[in-house]
C-alpha cells in the first residue's frame, strides 16, 4: 500500500514553489520530500544520482521515498547505495533495509540486517521479536497454503483499498476519478485523492459496478476505511480534517486524519457527520472497527502514549453515546514500526496489518483472538498468499462461510492497490481431535448415549456432545492447552478426566471407564472389588482384625445381611517376603480372623469359607530376588471376598 498504511494521509498546503527554479536540484528535492511530495522529490533525486553525484542524506530521501510508497525492491536499490557509502546511519535505516531486502526475496541478507538492528536499537521491541522468533519463517509457512484468492473485478488502475461490507455491498476506498473538469491531486502518490465506493456483493459471490457512495460522505480530500453497525443506521469513518468546508492543520500546516461518525436518515442518506471527540489536529486517527457488541471502537492512530509509527487503540463506547478515554493495546500488540488497519471478526479474533512484526516484507496481516477478560496473547501471521513481499493490509472476514476481502500492492494487480477476496480454506488455530470410549468399568462394555462435557484449563464449559452408539465421543480442540471432560450417564458415577493437547496437529484419545452405582453381583464376583474395598490392614506378624479394617469389613456385613443365602469363600495373601511357610501360616491365620470377626457379627459359620494363600497368587512380578517397590509389594497383600452361592 501507499501512503495511507502510515496514517500521514495529509494535504500538503499550497505553496508556491517559484522560487525553487532557482535553488540546487537536491535542494530543491529535499522541499518535494519534506513537503511528503514523495513521488517529485524521486524524480530529480535520481536525476542526480545517474550523474553519478552520492550523498548519504540523499540516498536516505529517496530509499525512504520508495519505502513509504510501497515500493520496496526500489527502496532495497538505495538503502543498498547508502550502506555501499556508510553504516554509520540511525539503526532504524537497518530495519526498512531488511524490510525491502525481504520483499525481493533476500531473507538471509535482511537477516543479517536485523541481526545488526538488534544490536545496534537497544531496546527495540521489533528486534526482541526476531530474536525471539528466528524459525519465523517455519512458522509462517505452517500457517501458509490456507486461502484460495481471487480478483474481484472491481478495481482501477489507481488505488483501490480498505474495504467493509454493509448489507450487501462492499464498500472500499478508490483514488479512481469519475468525472468533473478538475481532480484534486494527492502529492504523496501523485493520485486522486480517495472517495468511497460501493459494490453489490451478488448471490454467486461476483461484485457489481463500482458507484459512488455518498455524496453526503465524500468530500474533495480522502475519505476511506468505513464501518457500519449491524443494523446498517451508524457509520464511522476515515476522513482528512475537514468538515463543512473547514480545513484544520497542524503547527506544520498539514492536515492530518480523523475519524467522523454519520447515521442514516429514514430517506437512506447519510446525514449528521460529526468528528469523534478524540480526534485532534496534531495527530491522525483513522480505519475503525467495532466490537462484536459494538461497545468498543478500535482505530489506529499516532497519537501521545504511541508506541511506534502507528498504533492500535480502542475507546469504550457508552451507553448514552459518548466516549471513554482512548486506550493504547499495548506491546503485546503495538511494536516500534505501524500497526494499523484493525478489524474484529465474530469470532471476537482481531486481525491487523503490521511491519513490526516477523514477516514476509512490508505490511503483514496478524491475528490473535481475543479472550473474555482481554487478554491477548500468540500473535500468529495468517500466512501465504494472503501475506507477500509487499504491503498486504485490511482483512475482514465472515466468520461463518470464511469469505472475506483484503488489500495488497503486490506485483499483478491492476493499479497501485487491489481489493482482492478469498475463502478460507482450513482455520489457522492449530487444532487436535479428542477422541474417547466410554465403558463399563466392571465389564468393559461400551456406554452409547453418554453425555459428554468438555471444560477448558479454568473449568468453563465449552462444548457438550453425546457418545455414539459405539460409545465414542469427539471434541475439536486446540493445541497446547488443558482440557477436562466430564462424562455422565443414568445409574453411573459421574467421571472426570483430564489430557493435556500435544503443539501440533493430530489426535488426542482420552478413554473414560464409569462405576455403575447399582453393581451387579452374582457367583465368582469379588466383593472387594465391588465394594471398593482397599487392604484389610493387619498389624505386623498379627492376625487379629483392627478396627480400620472392621470399618471394610462391615460393607461385606451388610451385604451378606441383604442376601441371606449368599456364601462367600474369604481368600487372603500376602507378599513375597518372609518364606513360603511363614506366608502360608499368616495368610491363612488372617483369612481365618476374617471369617471369625464376620461370624461374631452374626454371619453362619455355614455361610462362610476361609484360605491363605501366602505368596503362591502374586499380581504381578514381585517374586523373591526381584527389587519392587513398596507400592508394588502392597499390591499383593490383599483380601478377596469370592461369591461362591446365591
């Protein structure tokens, strides 16, 4: 893009330049440039250059001409020339050096160049992040490939940008002139300046003839970057400092942006333009955006307490329509170079345009979503080909059918700037499958019809679903985070698991097993497994029942109490320490106390079995000589309560 990504959309006051035939050809450039009329001062400075005359201030205008026109393989050509004389130069003349390197596909030198802005910027934020970021490439790559693009047919052989839909239409910023004797002429660019157009955006997803927007709304100088709200009766937009027919400036004669709000009449014109009480004449505001409540405006600007060139800000909107005090987004956002161009999708993702920022050259398109409590956090560049060498800037999307619009001056296009539209193919988030089973704990069945929760890490529902016939379930969920699942189904404990997300794309599997509350029993089930019945503690060497163990014994009690017919065979083990003899006589003197304290609480002696087993029955591989933990010791020494008749 031109000059508008820098917000300096200025007019430049009418002087008469006269007396500027008369001065040195480089003096004379050096008026062009700091009058901003960029695209004059190249013109004599490269007149002066191809006679072979070099200046490390000329070669800076003219690499810095070409740089804030976008056109950054021309702007690589002179910061070339200035560094072939000095590298004593501002370290900011490194970074717009790597800037353009990267837009003609020279990565490894602009690495190199922001290497040597790093250590020569001090506490830049934009160095920190390509410190940080080394494989940003990799990165973007991962992010690539996701868009189908396509030309909308709209666009003019000037500039044409920063686009927003009301209804249906498509409504964009066009340098294009159609008609009148005169046209006003922008000297940044050499174009028009910009009014704004509408396009019919049709059923098939083709945009019809380009009209003028509203006579109410343009004005001689630039308007651009609207947003309406959804009921289409508000509008608020970009527009130099003027309004009924009052030109404002500032201490250097320039007039800058502000941003201006009109509301629809019952006639369907545009009346009331009011400038927002914000704006000022000695910063720009401009390219606004709602919230998805539209309680917050978003804009960018360069106003006192910027970061950088430009940055984002929001403002909360009040109930009675007035303002709060703008906010800056601060560095999680805002870097040292532009930020600009902001819009908030449905999904409440942000998404801007941003030179700060590890890209792939000039303006890159940034998003990050935008949580509950506003935190903001892992900045993601959208990736190729929506991103280029060149300026690539004002994206909007619908969130639903992933169709959108943004802006570029990449090579190919028809003018200086395009309105192109694409679809988007696959979400940028870096999401897994969580898939599970759910089943019967005691008998490994599958559960359909269980109902399934999933909670983030801070236990807030997000999603709720039903296991399959097959007792499946699946959750789509990002990468990287924490995710707890609840599972729930009638005459079940309810069950929780948790599974913490792989950082790539793939399949996460979290199986949930649940108890049923009514247990069946029959012959051959282990009450002490039914009844959840941990090691019936003995004291060492003893065999007599302690009363933490009477506690267990009491659930066996009760339910040979509810089945008076019911006989059960006690078996009880030991571990593999001790010999075999000692084991064989504790066990069995223990299974015998077992029976004993059941047939003192009013159990027939008839009804009941007992056996040790010692250490013939282990559970797992802690035989003699073998080195095992406490725990896998444990695991041996239990009690087992055999239904041997009903």
């Amino acid at each position: 893009m031109r000059n508008y990504i820098l917000l300096y959309l200025i007019i430049v006051s009418v002087f008469s330049f006269s007396s500027y035939a008369q001065k040195a050809k480089v003096t004379a450039a050096d008026k062009k440039y700091e009058s901003y009329a960029y695209i004059d001062a190249i013109k004599i400075y490269e007149k002066v250059a191809e006679k072979g005359y070099k200046s490390v201030d000329m070669f800076q205008k003219l690499g810095n001409s070409y740089y804030f026109n976008s056109d950054f393989s021309k702007a690589a050509k002179w910061y070339g020339e200035l560094f072939a004389v000095t590298l004593d130069v501002d370290s900011e003349y490194y970074y717009r050096y790597a800037q353009s390197l990267k837009s003609i596909g020279q990565n490894d030198k602009a690495n190199e160049m922001m290497e040597k802005f790093h250590q020569k910027s001090g506490n830049d934020n934009r160095a920190k992040l390509f410190e940080k970021n080394k494989n940003y490439l990799d990165i973007i790559k991962a992010n690539s490939g996701r868009y189908k693009i396509e030309d909308t047919g709209i666009n003019s052989n000037f500039s044409d940008y920063g686009s927003s839909i009301s209804g249906n239409k498509l409504v964009f910023a066009s340098a294009r002139d159609t008609g009148g004797i005169s046209k006003k002429i922008f000297k940044w660019t050499n174009q028009s300046f910009t009014n704004l157009y509408s396009s019919e955006v049709k059923m098939d997803g083709t945009l019809g003839q380009p009209e003028r927007f509203s006579k109410k709304i343009n004005s001689k100088f630039h308007e651009s970057t609207p947003v309406f709200t959804r009921d289409g009766k508000t509008m608020y937009f970009t527009r130099n400092n003027y309004l009924d027919g009052k030109k404002g400036k500032d201490s250097k004669l320039v007039t800058l942006l502000k941003l201006y709000k009109a509301t629809k009449n019952k006639e369907g014109e545009w009346v009331d333009v009011v400038a927002l009480p914000f704006n000022s004449d000695n910063y720009s505001i401009a390219h606004p955006a709602l919230s998805v409540n539209e309680k917050i405006l978003y804009f960018a600007s360069d106003m006192p307490g910027t970061l950088g060139q430009s940055d984002l800000f929001q403002v909360a909107i009040k109930e009675d329509g007035t303002y709060d005090t703008p906010q800056n987004l601060g560095n999680t956002i805002n870097t040292e170079g532009r930020e600009t161009f902001p819009f908030i999708s449905n999904d409440d993702e942000l998404y801007f345009a941003s030179d700060g920022r590890p890209g792939l050259g000039g303006l890159d398109i940034y998003v990050v979503q935008i949580g509950t409590d506003n935190s903001i956090t892992d900045i993601q560049n959208v990736g190729a080909p929506i991103n280029g060498t060149d300026d690539d800037f004002a994206f909007l999307i619908d969130s639903k059918n992933r169709k959108g619009f943004f802006t570029s001056n990449r090579t190919g296009g028809k003018g200086y700037d395009d309105v192109y539209k694409f679809t988007e193919t696959r979400k940028l988030a870096c999401e897994q499958s969580l898939t599970g089973v759910i089943t019967n704990k005691e008998t490994t069945k599958i559960l359909p019809d269980t109902k399934l929760s999933l909670f983030d890490e801070k236990f807030q529902l997000l999603k709720e679903g039903i296991s399959d016939t097959n007792g499946k379930y699946s959750f789509e969920v990002l990468c990287g985070k924490t995710y707890y699942v609840k599972a729930e189904k009638h005459e079940y404990e309810t069950k929780e698991g948790t599974t913490s997300i792989a950082k790539t794309p793939g399949k996460s599997e979290l199986d949930l097993a649940l108890e049923q509350r009514i247990k069946p029993i029959g012959i051959g089930t282990n009450l002490a497994k039914t009844l959840d019945i941990p090691i019936i503690y003995f004291d060492l060497n003893k065999s007599f029942i302690r009363k933490d163990a009477a506690f267990e014994l009491a659930k066996v009690l009760a339910v040979m109490e509810e089945y008076p017919n019911m006989k059960i065979d006690i078996r009880s083990h030991t571990d593999s320490r001790q010999t075999i003899q000692y084991n064989d006589a504790l066990s069995d003197g223990r299974a015998k106390s077992t029976m004993a304290w059941l047939v003192k609480n009013g159990i027939k002696a008839s009804r009941l079995t007992a056996k040790g087993y010692g250490e013939t029955q282990l559970v797992n591989k802690c035989s003699d000589g073998i080195q095992c933990t406490e725990a896998e010791h444990q695991a041996n020494r239990r009690s087992e309560f055999i239904i041997t008749s009903m």
